[in-house]
C-alpha cells in the first residue's frame, strides 16, 4: 500500500530542497526509501512511500526547509530525538502588516541577538521566515524554545525571557 503526503513549499526554497546537482533530494529519497515529486510551477512536493512514518518525517523535513533551515540542519530530523515546532506569528499579530512587522523585530532581536541568545540557551536552530518562527531541535529544547517565544511575542521583556531559560538548564 502506497501513502502520500503533499506540501506547499515557497518558491524561493525549492532549490535548497533539490539541493545541488539534486543532492538533498536524492539523501531524504534514499535515508527514508521514499519518492519525493517536485511540482516548481505548483510549488507542490509529493512524497510517496510505503512507510507511512517515513513519509511524515519526509514531510516534517520538507517542511523546515520551505520554513528557512539550512537542509543539513533540516535533515537533523531523521534522528528520532528532534522535531521541529512552527509558530504562525499571526496568531499572535492577528491582520496587523504592523503589528507582525513588531513581533518578527521582537524575536529577532537587534542584530539578530534575541534569536542568537534564545538558540544558545535552548541549544536549538530558529528560523523566522514570513509569518512563522521555526524550532528544529531536540524535543525538550524545542519546547522550551517555544515557551520562550511565544512569552516574547505575547509581550514580556527579553530579560525576562532569558531570565527563565537559564533557570531551566
């Protein structure tokens, strides 16, 4: 019995997906024994398998390469101990172009610190790319990581986020 998973990935991704000389497409295709189907004019990839929790770990690996990782960091997610866990900023900005502009601002941080500090006391990878924050890591880490921004864009001060991550090693 054969399964199939689609998803969306954006345009500008699509060529980090196939990686160079189609390299990141043929590993995910020959560590998962999966068929992974590249639509470019539908930015559509379909994978197909007959493992249905290799497709969902294809999948998952897809994904954070269309949410912004590297694919070496993305292919990290073969390991059974990591996931990834994506936050839709817009739950928190609702319709406001402004108020999402904000909120991407607060998590990156100036100069791209408070990303910088949140991945190095979570030992995580955080990708903000559109509307989302992507955390690709070990499943404790990532969670943390999570609690960490979604207090951040729910307003509290960075301080005080950092504050409780180092009470959390």
């Amino acid at each position: 019995m054969e399964f199939i998973q689609e998803i969306k990935v954006p345009a500008e991704r699509i060529a980090v997906l196939i990686g160079k000389k189609g390299s990141t497409k043929r590993r995910l295709c020959k560590e998962l024994n999966i068929k992974v189907i590249i639509d470019t004019e539908e930015q559509l990839v379909t994978l197909k398998g007959e493992d249905n929790l290799n497709l969902l770990v294809g999948k998952q690996v897809v994904q954070a390469i269309a949410r912004g990782f590297n694919p070496e960091i993305a292919l990290s997610l073969l390991d059974d101990e990591n996931s990834c866990e994506i936050i839709d900023i817009t739950d928190f900005s609702g319709n406001s172009k402004q108020k999402l502009f904000r909120l991407r601002a607060r998590v990156i941080g100036r100069e791209g610190k408070a990303r910088e500090n949140i991945e190095q006391l979570t030992h995580t990878h955080i990708s903000i790319f559109g509307k989302t924050v992507a955390i690709l890591g070990n499943l404790n880490d990532v969670l943390k990581a999570k609690h960490a921004i979604e207090t951040l864009l729910r307003g509290s001060k960075h301080a005080t986020v950092y504050s409780w991550l180092e009470k959390q090693e």
